[in-house]
C-alpha cells in the first residue's frame, strides 16, 4: 500500500506546502458530520477534507473561538501538522522552548531540567514548540476555508444522534444526513452522553480534588529587567509545591507569558474551559510562592481574563465507536494537564480516524473501520491519561521524605538520573512523542506485527 511517508509538496500562496501521500486519498468518498470545532475536530475536518471527503463541522457557539491558552506541541502532535499540511499555516506562530525547569515553591531554588529542543527534534524527528491555542486554530481554519468540500457551521447545537442512520437533530428541529458522525465536542460532550444513553449507562465525571487558573502576562506589563529576562528566555518553568504546581512558558514571540496554576478545588469549581476567576483566589493559593519571580507575575495577572476550571477524570467508556458513530479527543477520553497530551492526543485520533475513513471500501464496512480506529487509540489514550494523574500526584507531594527524595532526584537528572517528572523524563517522552500513531495504524491494518 506505500509509504506513509512520501512526500508530496503543493504551492499554497507561492509557499511549499506538504500534501498528504497519495496512500492519504479516500478510496470511498464519504458525507462526514464533525461535531465541534475545536483543536480536534478542526484537525480531523483539514485531513478528511485534503483527502477527498465531504465535511460538514457542526459548532453549538455563535462563534469559533478558542479560550486564551497556551499549549506545548510536542512532536507526536507537530509530526502529523507537518504531513498534512498544516504546519505552514502556524509556522509563523510558535516558538521553540529549549527546556524544561523543576524549581521549588517556596524560594525559586533551581531543582533540574530536561533539555528540550532542538535535542528533541534530533531525538525524534519532529520539533516542539509552544503557541497559543487560538493561532493554532485560526491556523486550521485557514487551511481548511482553501477546502471546498469542507464547510463549518456554527449555531448548530446537536441534540440528539441516529448512530445507525446516521443523523444529527439540531436545536432548531432540523435533521442532517451523513455517512459518518464524529463527535469531537469536548469534555461536556452531547455525543459522548447520547452513546452512553445508548447503552444504558450513566456518564459521570469524577472530581480530582483540583482545579486550575490560566492567566496570560502580557510583556508589555513587566518593567523589572530581571523579570524581563526571565519571561524572554525559552524556558518552561514548573513550581511545584504541596498540593500545588504551576506551569509557565513563554508564547507569540515572548510577547505573552502563559500560567496554568493547578490547585486545591475549595470553592468548587466546574468542568468548563470558560469559568472565570478572581486575582485574589490566585493570591490566596500562590501568593508566598517564590517571590523573585512568580509572585511578581502574579502581582501583574490582569484583574480580568482569568480562567478556571475543575479538573475531572472519567470512567473509561466501554466502547468510542456505535454503527456510524466515532468519538475524539476529550469527548471519548478526557486528559488531566500534567503530562501536555491533550491536544495531541486529539490531534493522534483525528490522524488514525481519518485513515481509517480512507480505507472505506464499501460503506457497508464503516462500522468496522470505525472500530478498527478505536481498538488502534483506545488503549494508548487512556494509558496516558492514566499517567497524567500518576504525574500529579508526584508534582503534589507534602513538603517531607517524598518530596525530599522527589526533589534529590530532579538534582541527579544533569547526572542522568531517570526524571521523576513524566513530562521531562526520555524514556517516557520516547513512548509519548515517538510514536507515529498513523504508521502503527496502518502496520495492524495491514496485518503486520510490530
């Protein structure tokens, strides 16, 4: 069947733009619903339209917008940007960080660092770099207004689903037809809850005990140089603490400093990337952490703008896929932010499923190559979520014996020591951002054991 990895370059405004391989081209053309337009669901429309398909992308809000948010793309998701094409039209958008700090909470004190780029794009084969979310998505949407076959509604709030039919009834009453609906609408996902119905079952979301704020810093705000210097270095910086961390980089050229501050849920929050928050919740949690550098951002977070959200683990579904009904992303296996595997995992299901769509006979076989995509990502996405809760547990040690050996052993990674930090550590960035999700795809598809 060919190579994954032929290349094949259009001119996109003069500029080469990287076109999928021709083993990327849908056998059978077919009519996809994509519900939601986020990270995922935008991803999954750009490759199902760049190979042949009719794509319609149904969003429930007025407008396609993405929370103010930094994101780590780490090279499992900018792998599959760059063979589809994508990359060109957010290039100009992310900046590289080169690596990964540990520091104490209360004082600053330097604890270890993973060396990221451009080690790991030797390492790897693709880059990492940070970006803001809503450039990553205008960049899609960008690629995506060249694809006439592909169009995006918004307004469009899906009620219920025909997973056999299939069908999606809208809000207002309206049916639409397709051969395959994808629910890729997040963490509060209709789709995910009609299958649940479906099966008799009850979709609950279960608190961590954690919740979390996103702020953004603008430079322009900063007039302490030695702060300057911190936020214009590309460096990702954790503070970790008891019960406590926080996670900052720089994005859009330093012009901006992006925070996720995870803490102790006490007001209980919810389970939204748009809940807001006070200055003085943050102050309260974070206020004496490490005054020389992140109590003075902190002291600089504009009073509006803030975000929070609960942090929740589900239950993992018995099943993402009934008759012509596919979930992605967050709807079918929802990622704690500890390990930066969120986007890209959406990004790894968007690629196999849209494979797996090309790979469509007869649209008889649909329900089955659905099914081939979920037994290819089911166990790898939920294996990682996994992990990201063992993550957190080891950011939060009580300051005592754990942490002190935790901490030692951050000070041993310069002497090779293993990172207890999975986010830094090689051997488990090798099985994260090594993995070629579309090749091991296409390996089982076609009978092969790896």
């Amino acid at each position: 069947m060919g190579s994954i990895h032929e290349p094949v370059c259009n001119e996109v405004n003069g500029a080469s733009e990287a076109a999928p391989p021709l083993l990327y081209q849908a056998q059978t053309r077919l009519k996809v619903i994509v519900v939601g337009a986020g990270l995922g669901g935008l991803s999954l429309a750009y490759f199902l339209g760049r190979s042949g398909h009719t794509v319609e992308v149904l969003e429930a809000t007025p407008v396609i917008k993405e929370v103010g948010a930094g994101i780590n793309c780490t090279p499992n998701l900018t792998r599959l940007f760059a063979r589809w094409g994508i990359e060109p039209y957010i290039k100009q958008d992310t900046m590289p960080l080169c690596r990964l700090e540990l520091r104490r909470w209360e004082n600053g004190e330097f604890l270890g660092a993973a060396t990221w780029m451009p080690e790991v794009e030797k390492r790897h084969g693709s880059p990492q770099y940070a970006a803001h979310r809503a450039d990553i998505l205008k960049g899609i949407t960008e690629g995506i207004h060249r694809l006439p076959n592909v169009t995006v509604k918004v307004n469009s709030r899906v009620m219920n689903i025909d997973t056999e039919g299939p069908s999606v009834t809208l809000s207002d009453g309206s049916t639409l037809k397709a051969d395959v609906v994808v629910g890729a609408d997040g963490v509060k996902s209709t789709c995910r809850k009609v299958l649940y119905q479906k099966l008799g079952l009850t979709d609950r979301a279960r608190p961590t005990g954690d919740a979390a704020f996103r702020v953004m810093i603008p430079l322009q705000r900063i007039q302490d140089q030695k702060l300057i210097e911190f936020v214009k270095t590309p460096v990702a910086t954790r503070w970790i603490g008891p019960g406590r961390h926080v996670q900052g980089f720089p994005i859009r050229d330093h012009s901006l400093y992006n925070m996720v501050l995870c803490h102790p849920d006490t007001v209980g929050s919810i389970e939204s990337w748009d809940a807001t928050a006070s200055k003085q919740e943050i102050m309260d949690h974070f206020g004496a952490w490490d005054p020389e550098r992140l109590r003075k951002l902190l002291d600089l977070v504009p009073d509006e703008n803030i975000l929070k959200w609960q942090l929740c683990d589900h239950e993992n579904l018995p099943t993402w896929t009934m008759g012509k009904l596919a979930l992605l992303g967050d709807a079918c296996h929802p990622m704690l932010p500890y390990v930066a595997q969120g986007a890209a995992q959406a990004v790894e299901d968007a690629g196999v499923l849209c494979l797996a769509l090309n790979n469509v006979g007869s649209k008889h076989s649909i329900p089955t190559m659905l099914k081939a995509y979920e037994l290819s990502r089911k166990g790898r996405a939920e294996g990682i979520a996994d992990n990201a809760a063992t993550t957190r547990t080891v950011l939060h040690y009580e300051d005592g014996p754990e942490q002190q050996d935790r901490d030692n052993r951050f000070r041993a990674i310069a002497r090779g020591g293993e990172n207890p930090d999975l986010l830094g550590d090689q051997n488990h960035q090798a099985l994260l951002w090594g993995h070629d999700p579309e090749k091991d795809f296409m390996d089982h598809l076609e009978g092969k054991v790896r």
